[in-house]
C-alpha cells in the first residue's frame, strides 16, 4: 500500500539511518543523527524510541572511547525492556572495564 506522509515519522526514520551508520563505523554521522531523533523523540513522547536511541548513542559513545560519556547517557534510560536491560548491562561492562574500574552487579542493575 502507499506511504501517506503522515505515516512515516521522522525520527524513527533517522533512528533506522543512525543504527545503520553506526554499523558501518560512521560514528561521527551515527551519533548526530541519533542526537536529533532523540530530540525530536522527548517531543514527541516516543518512549520506545528515546530507549532505543540511549542506548545507540551510548554504543557510538563506548566505540569513541568516550566511556564515562556513555555510561553517564545511559542513566537517562526508564521503564527498560529486559533486551534493553541486557545491553545496557553489556556496555556498562565493557565501559567500566575500559575504565579499570570495579563494577558490582548491584549497581549495574
């Protein structure tokens, strides 16, 4: 069937494009494209998609070697699923490994 434009919404879109980008290792170009999506989800109240994209710019953050960047982003993320719970449990990991700094499960979780 065909699109009628007020179907498509942007900043999934750019949501889709960014997660694209940062699989391919244009981080640069991820990590604004998911800041604008990001922003435009809080306005829009797209919860699901806010999720989705911390935990992206958290990822494209980690991949720069900005750690402390990415773990701070990530105590933006509420209401997580438990794959959401499950990544954010993986780049805290590697994040604070990357740091040398002890992590206990509790505060992980």
């Amino acid at each position: 069937p065909p699109w009628i434009i007020n179907d498509v919404v942007v900043h999934i879109v750019w949501a889709d494009v960014a997660r694209e980008c940062y699989l391919r290792g244009d981080l640069a170009t991820a990590r604004e494209l998911a800041m604008e999506a990001k922003r435009h989800a809080v306005t829009h109240g797209d919860h699901r998609t806010l999720r989705v994209l911390i935990i992206l710019i958290a990822r494209v953050d980690h991949a720069h070697g900005k750690h402390a960047e990415a773990i701070e982003g990530l105590g933006e993320l509420k209401d997580s699923t438990v794959s959401e719970l499950a990544d954010m449990t993986e780049i805290l990991f590697e994040c604070y490994t990357f740091l040398s700094k002890p992590v206990w499960a509790d505060d992980v979780v």
